[in-house]
C-alpha cells in the first residue's frame, strides 16, 4: 500500500542553531513538483534542498550542501514511509555551526521524516480507466456493484439503448471487474481500456 499527502504538510525543527523547515505535498507529475519548488524555495535561505517521487521517477536536490547529504536522506524519508507522488522541500537557514557530512544527513533526513509522519495521507490507488456501453437492463445492478471494488464513473452518457460509461478502475481489480462485465452481457459489449491514470 502506498500513500500520499492530503494537502499541505509543514514541520520545523532547529538544530544547532541551524532552522530546517520542511513542506511537503502530493504532486501529479514533475511539473507540478518544481512549480511547488518554485512557489516554497526562500531565496534568503541558505539551502532549499527538495526530492519527489512520481511512481518510478525520482529527483533530488542537495542545492549546495555537500553531495549526497540532503536531496537522498529526503527521498529516503519519502520512500520509508511508502509515499508516492509526492514533493518535499526542506529549507535551511545556516545557525553558525557546522553539522557535518552525517549531521546533514541526519538533519535534513529527519526532518522531512518528521514533516511526513505528522502529514494527513491518504491511500494511493492507481487506476485505469475503461470505457463501456451497459444496455438499460442491466444499468442497475452494474452501478450498485461498482462501489464494492472503489469503481469511480468519470461519466455516463445515455442513449436510446443504455448508457456509454466512462470508468476509472483500481488497477488491482481490473481483471476481476472486466470479467464480470464480460459475464453480465454475455461477451456481446466490448470493453475498451485507456492509458493508465493514477489517482
């Protein structure tokens, strides 16, 4: 099971006198993670370090601090907790003591760490969507057992013989649900399935 972020999650925390705050949010592709970047980044800061993770694409950013010791431990946190599509910045201001190559690790790490456990998530569930016409004699007992397998209808367009049906289907169920579709019109509809949409 994977997560996301509802809303806007921030935390803040000081160490050694250093100010790291963290932001993080639920983004749909990249460019909505650097638009993020580009709305949270405080340019007085000392560092804006950031990573996102949008299903099997990662970035990440150490935006000045030594390599390897913010933009990774960011991601880190996002991947230990089973987030996906979802961007965090962790801001620093410099307090006038150095943490080292491990306390930045630690530092950025943790606070972003922090930033997601206090974050509202909710489950992620990937989908993809399915096109189908249901004749009027079957209309009802179709749209009473969708719900059952978390079946969103995108939309539904009636016509002299039933419904055209727009679907976004839990990938997860996606087998079970077109066969029994196939069962309830005996194979005489077809079912049409779109690009794969995550949700």
């Amino acid at each position: 099971m994977t997560w996301t972020i509802d809303g806007l999650a921030e935390h803040e925390s000081v160490i050694k006198h250093s100010v790291f705050r963290t932001r993080a949010v639920s983004v749909d592709d990249e460019k909505s993670a650097l638009t993020f970047l580009d709305e949270v980044a405080d340019p007085d800061a000392t560092h804006n370090c950031w990573a996102f993770k949008i299903g099997g694409r990662f970035r990440v950013s150490d935006d000045g601090e030594p390599s390897g010791t913010a933009g990774r431990p960011i991601l880190s946190a996002i991947e230990g907790q089973d987030f996906d599509h979802v961007m965090v910045v962790v801001t620093r201001w410099f307090g006038g003591i150095k943490l080292g190559a491990g306390g930045l690790v630690r530092a950025y790490g943790g606070a972003a760490a922090a930033c997601l456990r206090e974050a509202e998530k909710i489950e992620r569930i990937e989908r993809i969507m399915l096109s189908f016409h249901c004749p009027f004699s079957i209309y009802a007992e179709i749209e009473a057992k969708l719900p059952q397998w978390q079946v969103e209808i995108r939309s539904c367009d009636f016509d002299a013989e039933g419904a055209a049906l727009l679907l976004a289907l839990p990938l997860i169920y996606k087998d079970d649900i077109a066969n029994w579709l196939r069962d309830m019109t005996r194979g005489q509809k077809p079912l049409t399935f779109l690009e794969e949409e995550n949700f």
